[in-house]
C-alpha cells in the first residue's frame, strides 16, 4: 500500500465508504449517478481496482457484494499530501505556503493555525 495512487473517481468511492460503511454496489451506484453518472458496471470497475490496490475489501454473498475501506481516510490524506508537494514544489512545504499565501490574504485564524504547527514542529510534539 506504500505506493497507491487513488484516482479522482476512485476517491469519491472511498468518500462514500468512508462516510458510510460498510455499502453495497447498488447503494454506491445510486449515491454516484447524479454527480458522475456512473453505471453498476462502472462502479464495479472501480471497486475491483480498489481492491487490487488494497483500498477495499469486499465481502460476496451470492450476488451481493459488500465493501468496506481498509485504506484510512487519514493515511490517504497524508501519501496525496506527500505526493503533491512532491509533484508541485519538489517536497518543500515552505514553498507551498508562500505560494498558496501569494494568491490570497491569509486570515487571522489562518495565521494563528500555522503558528501553532510551527511551535509544535519546534517543540517536537507532531508527528
């Protein structure tokens, strides 16, 4: 799982699973077909790239399929993170910041947000 890639549609599936858990296909399908338009087969496409990756696991009991995330939303969030900055700005958090701070006012409680993961990150208690 170290390496794994989630696709924009593979991460609106585990959105659902995370919210909700476990699903079946038909709920999956029916919670995607406004914003995608997604068939069944579709939907069963991703699912079983999910569990290729070892995102899901699917339990069958005769044609029902139910799955349940096995990736955490957190860990997710964070390698997505990692490969962004990566891909964007070479690994280098501070460049992200001055970049993203470049492009809008950062509010007061913006601010006081990232002072407070610096003094954290200077005291040793993240991570």
């Amino acid at each position: 799982m170290a390496k794994m890639v989630l696709s924009d549609g593979e991460w609106r599936i585990m959105n659902l699973l995370w919210a909700e858990a476990p699903r079946r296909v038909p709920e999956l399908t029916e919670a995607l077909a406004s914003d995608t338009g997604w068939s069944r087969a579709t939907v069963n496409m991703m699912l079983q790239r999910l569990e290729d990756k070892g995102a899901v696991r699917m339990e069958s009991s005769g044609r029902n399929k139910t799955y349940w995330p096995v990736l955490t939303q957190a860990d997710a969030r964070q390698k997505e993170t990692k490969r962004f900055l990566e891909r964007l700005y070479g690994g280098s958090l501070g460049l992200m910041v001055s970049s993203l701070a470049g492009q809008q006012a950062l509010s007061e409680e913006d601010i006081r947000a990232l002072r407070a993961i610096l003094e954290g990150e200077e005291k040793g208690e993240t991570k």
